[in-house]
C-alpha cells in the first residue's frame, strides 16, 4: 500500500480542530451503508487502483491507462485522476500526452496535487525527457515545481508541508546554481516561486526526509554525510535542520552503526531514533536494536530495552510525542509478560512502562492501528484473549485503552481478520475477512470489508443492494480521519454503482449511524402499600406514581423527575468543544478552514455538556497554547506565561446554560497550537478524569 493511503501515518494533515468523542454506548446505533460508488470511471478494459484520499475523504485520486471521457484525455497512457464529492471527474496530470504519469502528493484540502512524468509539458520550461515534478491547481492551472539549472537528472520523490505552502522534492538535479555535485539533494520549493537547497551542495549526502513541522520551516532527515564536526563515521545518521538552516546530530553515539529516523512529534520538540548501537551513556547495554528518544534540550533517553540483545520495532507514536509503542520478543518484566513471543508495549511520558498485549501468553501480538494520541491501540493476534467473546482460532484485533480490559474489534470466526484503520476518535474500526459473518447480509465465502463501532454494531460496508454476480474479494485501500467514509477496490460489478466493466475499480461507501429510538416507557403501576411511615421511591416510570410508602410500579423508560431521557453514554458527563461557525462570506471548505487558523476563530470558545438531570455541579476547562518549550495558560485576564507542567494545572471554572451549553472567552489569542481540557466535578461524586476535547492551531501572520 503506498504511504498516502497508510491509515494513521498522514504528516501531512491539516491542522484543524479535532474534538473529543463521547465514550462507548450502551444504546445500540442503526443505520445501513450506502451502496458502494465509482470512484474510478468503471467503463473501457482498463483496472483503475486508487491513489489517495484526502483526510476528510472529499477528494479521491485514482489512476487508468484509460482515457476518460470529457477530460481532455486523448491516449492510453497511464494518468492521474480526481473524483470530486461533487461526482465530478478531473485529469489531474493533464498535458502529459503520450507519456506515464505518477501520483505524488496532494494538500490536506484537494485544492493541488503533485505528479510525475517526463513528459515536457508546454508553456512549463520543461526541456528535457527526465522525470520532474508537476503541481495541478484545482483550478486548472499547472505548474513545474522540479525545474532548474542543471536539470538533467530525475526526481526521486516529492511531498507537501503540512500546510501545503512548500513542496519538498528529493532529486540529484542542480535546482539552484551552487548545487553541482550530481547527487541526491533535499529542496524545498515555496509557493511565491523561490528554491531552497535544505542539504550539502557539495557532498554525496543522500538525504531522506523523514519528518517536517506544519509550516516546513524546520526538517528531520537521514544522511550519510558528516554534516557537522561530532559526526566521526560515515554510516547514516539522523540529523534536524532548524528554520535558520542550523543542522544538529540527533542520533547518538559514533560507531560504526546505522542510525534510522523512525518517527518525531508535530512539533519535532522529541524525535524518535532506532540503532544498534551500544549507547551505554543512556542505559543501553546490549547490541539489540533499540530505540531511543532526542528532545529539544538535547537529553536522550532510551525508550525500548536495557538488556537481553532482543530487538525492539517502532510501532507508533503520538502526535505530541509523548507516547510511544513498540514490539518486541523480550519478555520485559512488566504486567505478567513471562513468554518469549513479540508483545506490544507502550512507553509513556513519564517512562512509564505498560503490556498492551495482555492475555496473548504463548501466541504472537502485533500492532496494527492506533489513534492518533496513541489513547487507543490495536494489536492483532491468534490469541483469544480471555473476557472478549472470541471464541475462533483465526487471526483477530482487540483494542486497547488505559483502565479498560481488552476487546474484541474484528469477527472472532475462524478465519483470520486485518483491521485497517481507526478513525481519529477511535469509535470507528474497518477490518477485512473472509468469514461471512452472520446478519450482516454477507453471503459470499471472499474477503469483504466491514465496520465495527464502539457503540454496538457491525456492519458489512462492501455491499451490493443484491447479490454479486460473481464472489470476487474486496481490498480496504482508505478512510477518512473520522471513519464515516470508507473506500476499497474490487474487480466485482457492483448493482448500481454504473459499473460497466469486468475490470478492476475504485468505490466509496459511507454509513451514516443514529442513536436507536428510546422507548419513552407508558406509565408506572402504582407501588403496593409497604409499611407505614417508610418513604416511597420514585418509580423510574414517566408518569408512574408510588403507592402511600410503597414501593414504585415498573414503569417505563422515562425520568420520574420528568427530564428529557439521556442515552446511556452520557451516565459519565461528556464535554465536547464545538468547532468555530462558519458563515457567511467564509462559506467554502477552503475558506473555512483558512478562517478556523486564525485568532478571530477562538475569541470564543464554545462546547456542550452531556449528562443525566443536573449531574454536573461544575466544569473547569483548560487553554494551553505551546511555542516550542514555552507555555500559556489562559486566565480570567487572558493567557499568562508560565511553565508547561504549571499551565496545564491552571483552570477557568465555565457556566453551563439550561441545555447544556458552555461559553469562554479567550483574550489574547496568539499564534501557536492549543490544547483545550475539561473536567467535571458532580454532585455527590468526585471530579471525573481530566480529557483533551479538543486542540486547535492559530497560524502566524
């Protein structure tokens, strides 16, 4: 699968805001899929195989050697093409007639992707027949981003700032005059035009990206180049360049060993390095394969083993960094792991070592999709793990969470089931199986495609309104961030989805799920007499009346207080943050989103509180803006400087109105990334535990 459709490893994402979820239901959702629709065109003898999808799934890529009608495609030769949520079909590399073209990238919002071909398009100044890099703008308008001085050579690969303002492109052609080595080099190109070499022009260096901030000012990337004096060997080293072009050693240590970047936070404050090395300074003190942690005051700490010369594999890691999974054979003395087969743990930011594979004793555990916060972890095994209900012997996922026991996430049949993606808020899990799993309407022994919510439910995503014409196997390819819409391939003729070919093609499906309808309940029986002078109780009833001290009737499912009935997930108060209103001239995706990174977006934070009649005594909600080490907690008199581990301590208690409703105001909103908690204080019980509900981003000016 290529990594723009790796579920979970987008470093590109816009920074948006991302709102908590309400814990898991007891209330069952109903909804249905919708019939699965073309992605790709599903007419000519050409397969079609999806590309990428935007993270919230409006825009799909997909690439055929067909030439679609209506978009000015004239040849066979391989292109790329755009599905629009609007049902509208666009070529995307459009210009290149006659020759290939490759999908490279694409912006958070759709609004460009980036191809390849060595076509040289017109008008572009494009004169040779090498591979360069193209931007197509939605708008049409197309743009060469790989030309230069001594362009002879081909570009390796090219990818988006988070942001989408810089293209980085890996290439050993000169992009600007000083670069005259012939090798590999790092460039950034930005949106006013302007090229920037970001490695050695005059050394064999090799670079790889691996990580860059949201704004591409600052890079992490592998070299084998001794890019500064306390780089002695010549084996690859892991090296950050900040946004003055400093460059600094991340990976520890000077042998004759590699070092592998093996991920880094949003912020690239902690990095994360793997080696064989030795590092005996920060407690490693065998040859295994470990992994360790580079933070922003240049402390090192090692996050795997100490010992037993078991190697240790990155799995995950939090946006923030501060979480971090890893596998291994080394049975670590932590929460019963006595067996010498691969287990999951998590290292958590105060070094805190836990099992996630717990109850996998004799069998093999494997990560395989995570929330972002790393709050939720999927780790697969042919184990059954005991209190999940599976009761197969095929491979299966169970899901992770701190204080919960494990559970079951995948078909607990006999065949082997994959999960392949979570969605942010982690309610949602799409895995694929063989088993025709009972009552939901799969009727072919093939692979499909199936949804599993936290709240109750399971439901088969890859179906036809009727039988298939022949049992052919489905392939997960993406979702979006928020689960809801779900794409995959197949060489089956799905029913009504236009489909006019035997060939391979690329669909869309979603699946839009409500609250089950609560039973308001009829009215109580009255209580029988009970013995005089003992208070009656309230009958759970709606209009239910205890007998004079008797015990309540059975009554139905109403609130004897007359309240309007909560569902069963709101037992435990749930503050949401709601995303900032966009109305008006800002009406458009790409306006809005522009709109939701400005300060004049959270002047005004607002959100909701969800709990049974008056539960809630007092919410406190927490603001922390974070400028690389620096902290801000917002106050009664606006954010006021102080350390990280104090803001987050520093609370503004928030009225809630009459429906639930919560308001604060904000002053002195600046640049930089938010961190929005909440904790809630009930009556008669002690506070519940302290969430994030959210994180926004105010861009700089």
């Amino acid at each position: 699968m290529p990594p723009s459709l790796r579920p979970g490893l987008l470093l590109g994402v816009l920074a948006t805001l991302a709102l908590a979820a309400s814990p898991a239901s007891a209330q069952q959702l109903v909804g249905a899929p919708d019939p699965p629709a073309l992605v790709s065109t599903g007419t000519g003898d050409f397969p079609a195989y999806l590309v990428h999808v935007t993270p919230d799934g409006s825009h799909a890529y997909f690439r055929t050697e067909q030439a679609v009608p209506g978009t000015g495609d004239t040849d066979t030769a391989r292109d790329v093409y755009e599905r629009r949520s609007d049902g509208s079909v666009h070529r995307v590399s459009a210009g290149a007639d006659g020759a290939h073209a490759e999908f490279l990238d694409a912006t958070a919002d759709g609004s460009r992707a980036l191809f390849h071909t060595n076509a040289a398009i017109a008008g572009q100044g494009d004169a040779n027949a090498v591979e360069d890099v193209y931007e197509k703008h939605v708008g049409g308008a197309i743009r060469l981003i790989s030309s230069g001085f001594a362009g002879a050579s081909s570009v390796s690969s090219a990818r988006y700032s988070e942001d989408g303002e810089i293209v980085f492109v890996l290439t050993d052609a000169g992009l600007v005059p000083e670069d005259v080595d012939g090798t590999r080099d790092l460039y950034a190109r930005h949106r006013d035009g302007s090229v920037e070499l970001l490695t050695s022009p005059d050394g064999p260096s090799n670079p790889l990206l691996c990580a860059a901030s949201p704004d591409g000012s600052r890079i992490v990337y592998t070299t084998t180049e001794k890019v500064v004096p306390e780089d002695t060997d010549s084996h690859t080293d892991v090296y950050e360049r900040d946004a003055d072009g400093v460059h600094r050693q991340i990976s520890a240590g000077n042998e004759a060993r590699t070092a592998v970047c093996e991920g880094a936070s949003r912020d690239l404050s902690r990095i994360v390095f793997g080696t064989t090395e030795r590092l005996t300074a920060y407690g490693d003190l065998d040859d295994g394969y470990d992994l360790f942690e580079r933070r922003e005051n240049g402390n090192v700490r090692l996050l795997s083993t100490s010992g037993g010369n078991q190697h240790a594999t990155m799995a995950a890691m939090s946006r923030d960094g501060t979480r971090v999974a890893f596998e291994t054979t080394e049975a670590l003395d932590v929460a019963g792991d006595v067996d010498a087969n691969t287990d999951v743990y998590l290292r958590d930011a105060d070094h805190t070592l836990t099992l996630v594979s717990a109850g996998t004793t004799g069998s093999e555990a494997t990560t395989t999709r995570s929330t972002p916060d790393l709050d939720r972890i999927l780790f697969r095994t042919t184990a059954a793990v005991p209190g999940t209900g599976d009761t197969g012997t095929g491979v299966d996922a169970f899901e992770w969470r701190e204080g919960q026991a494990p559970r079951l996430v995948t078909a607990g049949a006999d065949e082997d089931s994959q999960v392949h993606a979570i969605s942010d808020d982690g309610t949602r899990v799409h895995f694929s199986t063989d088993a025709a799993i009972p009552g939901t309407g799969d009727l072919d022994a093939t692979r499909d495609v199936y949804l599993r919510h936290e709240a109750g439910g399971l439901w088969l995503v890859s179906r036809s309104p009727v039988p298939y014409a022949v049992e052919t196997p489905v392939t997960f390819k993406a979702s979006s961030d928020d689960g809801r819409h779900v794409f995959f391939e197949s060489d089956e003729t799905f029913v009504g989805a236009a489909d006019g070919n035997v060939q391979r093609d690329a669909y869309r499906t979603g699946i839009a799920l409500s609250p089950a309808p609560v039973d308001p309940g009829g009215p109580g029986t009255p209580g029988t007499p009970g013995t005089p002078g003992t208070p009656g109780t309230p009958g759970p009833g709606a209009g239910g009346a205890p007998g004079p001290g008797g015990t309540p009737g059975p009554g139905g499912a109403g609130d004897p207080t007359g309240a309007p009935v909560t569902p069963a997930s709101t037992r435990t108060p749930v503050v949401r943050l709601t995303a900032p209103a966009c109305t008006g001239k800002r009406r458009g995706k790409a306006r809005c989103r522009a709109y939701r990174r400005t300060a004049a977006a959270y002047r005004t934070l607002r959100g909701t509180v969800a709990h049974r009649a008056r539960s809630a005594q007092r919410v406190q909600v927490n603001v922390v803006r974070r400028v690389g080490k620096r902290c801000w907690a917002l106050t009664t008199k606006g954010f006021r400087s102080a350390t990280c581990r104090k803001a987050t301590k520093r609370w503004l208690t928030v009225k809630v109105d009459g429906r639930g409703g919560w308001r604060i105001a904000t002053r002195g909103t600046k640049a930089g990334r938010h961190t929005v908690r909440a904790r809630v204080a009930e009556r008669g019980r002690r506070t519940t535990k302290v969430r994030t509900i959210g994180r926004f981003t105010v861009a700089r000016r």
